[in-house]
C-alpha cells in the first residue's frame, strides 16, 4: 500500500489544539491576497511581531497535505509559535491542489504558486514590518518538497513555462515589469536559509509506486480522481523528464556551479511516509554536491508533527511535540538570518 496512506489517520484523528505559552503579541493579517488563478483566489496569513522592530527576519511557510488535501491553517501553530518565539515575520501560504481546476492542475503549477507566493513576499513584505533581503523558507512534507523546490529550481525560469526545455516554471506571481527569465538572472528566489520538514524529495519514485493510482486514498480525501500528476497522457515511466524536473532529488547542483543557502533537514525516527532514510538521500546528495545541509532525526516522533492540534493515530500533539524542533528551527534561522 501506498505510503503516503498514513496522512488519512492523521486527517481523521486530528483533535483540539494543544496549548503553548505564547511570548511575544503577534498580529496577524488574515487571507491576504497575492494572485488570482483560474482555479481561486491565492491568499497567505501573514504573522507580524508586535515587538516595536521594524525590518524583521521572514520565514515563508509551505503547508502539507500530499499535494491534495489541507490548506496553510493546517500550518497555523508553527507560523505563530515562530512569530511569536522567534521574533520572525512569517508568511504562511495558500497555494493550488492538484484536485483543483476540476482536477486540472499540474504539478508544476504548484510549484509556480510557491515561486510566486515567495516572490510576492519579497516584493510586499517590507509592508508588514518584514525584511525582504533575510528571507528563509520551510514546509512539511509535501510543503518540504515546495520549499526544497524553491532552494534547488528557483534558477529554472521561463517565460514558456513548463513547455520549455530543459523544464522550467513561470511563476504565478511576477514583480511588476519583470519577466522570468530576468527574476532569475537577478537570483529572485534566492533565500538565506531553508527548514525541510519530513520533506518528500523524489517525486519520479513516487509515482512510480502508486502516487497517481487509488492506492493513494489522498484522490479520494481531495474529492478527485486518480490520475497523472502532469495528466493523463503524461507518465513517470514515458517521461521522467517530467517527474524529475518537479524532484528536488535530481536538481541539486555542485557548490562550484552554485551555493544553495544554507539548509536544516529533519524527520522522525518512528516516520512511514517520508522515513528516515528517504530523508537522508536527499541530505547525502546535498553533502555530496558540497552543498551546506544539517541533519536531524528527532527519536520517538512520527510524522507531521508541526502540524495543528493533537493526533491519536500517529501519537503526535503540537504542545508536545513541535516546540523543541521549532526552538531548533528558531536557533538555525538566527544562525544565517540575524
């Protein structure tokens, strides 16, 4: 069966939210718009310290779900526990699902809306009291993917989209008379620092083990049909092509072609559906690049644990479970950000 079967448990077992001693007042500016799709209306929650600073660090924050379920309040926790403890503006974004569109949606139009979501971010986020020149990015699980696709494809611009070759993305957000290709010879997805969470880095292997079929009761979860992420005409095994220019596993490049920002990548020990071991492919193939990259199991955790509120199934709750990664996640951040 299908790994990634373990988020339907998480999903119907998820209780109240466990409480964390808040630090610092937080405002926060709910459903801010920053593009319109023809699918919906992109939106992100940004959290601003209320500490009297001006210019702070930002994190940009990717949530999970499989690429089909969930949307950034699932993420809202975090967001506010690093706010509010780390004194980090944070942008928490919403971003298309493959079930979107009516079941239209690529997966390289996910990856567009994260390129997008963090170059609004850079270009507006000076106004919620962020600085836009210290800038990190993290997500779990399927957001660990986006944010590692932002780290090691943010160079692969083009104005043709994902019809150009080699493959690359048009973001769903441009800064106002740039194009793609210019955003990408200035470095525009450039970030300081990056925080993989339990991140899935290989999605060629994916669908070659039951991604796209109904072993993955996600389509289900998501109200959508089985099908090819890139549709139905496009396959893992006629096109890798496809599949490994949306892999983070594949795009790493030599530190000698380019440094990626520094990067903390962490997973659980008790972890089934992004395990240990997959993790730590993508962290040998960043050490093997001479790429900077921090690696953490945290013993006795299973996944999405950053996630909102309590879950019986996986023996995860955000109270207890969440605040040493984050405080770790805070230390890494002011480490390459402050």
């Amino acid at each position: 069966m299908f790994r990634i079967l373990v988020f339907t448990l998480m999903v119907m077992f998820a209780g109240p939210l466990c409480a964390v001693e808040n630090a610092n007042e937080v405002q926060v500016h709910k459903a801010v718009p920053w593009a319109k799709t023809a699918a919906k209306t992109l939106t992100m929650d940004i959290y601003t310290p209320q500490n009297g600073r001006s210019r702070l660090p930002v994190v940009v924050m990717v949530h999970g779900g499989g690429w089909l379920i969930n949307d950034n309040h699932i993420m809202d926790s975090a967001a506010r526990y690093l706010a509010e403890h780390g004194d980090f503006v944070v942008a928490n974004l919403n971003y298309r699902l493959l079930g979107d569109n009516h079941n239209r949606t690529t997966m390289n139009k996910i990856v567009e809306d994260v390129f997008g979501g963090v170059l609004w971010v850079k270009e507006h986020i000076a106004d919620y009291g962020g600085d836009p020149t210290e800038v990190a990015v993290t997500g779990d699980s399927a957001g660990g993917h986006l944010s590692a696709m932002v780290l090691t494809a943010g160079r692969r611009l083009s104005s043709e989209g994902f019809r150009s070759e080699p493959r690359g993305f048009k973001p769903t957000y441009l800064p106002s008379g740039k194009t793609a290709e210019e955003v990408a010879a200035e470095d525009g997805l450039a970030v300081q620092a990056a925080a993989l969470s339990y991140g899935a880095f290989d999605l060629y292997s994916e669908a070659q083990h039951g991604y796209e079929t109904p072993d993955n009761i996600f389509w289900k979860l998501g109200g959508a049909t089985p099908r090819g992420i890139f549709g139905n005409d496009i396959t893992a095994q006629a096109h890798p092509d496809y599949y490994r220019a949306v892999s983070p596993l594949y795009l790493i490049p030599a530190r000698s072609d380019y440094r990626l920002a520094p990067t903390l990548a962490f997973v659980g020990s008790e972890d089934k559906t992004t395990p240990p071991a997959a993790v730590k492919q993508f962290v040998d193939k960043m050490r093997a690049a001479g790429q900077p990259i921090t690696f953490k199991i945290y013993q006795g955790k299973n996944h999405a644990f950053l996630d909102s509120g309590c879950n019986e199934f996986l023996g995860n709750c955000f109270g207890r479970d969440a605040p040493d990664t984050l405080d770790d996640m805070i230390a890494f951040f002011n480490q390459h950000l402050r």
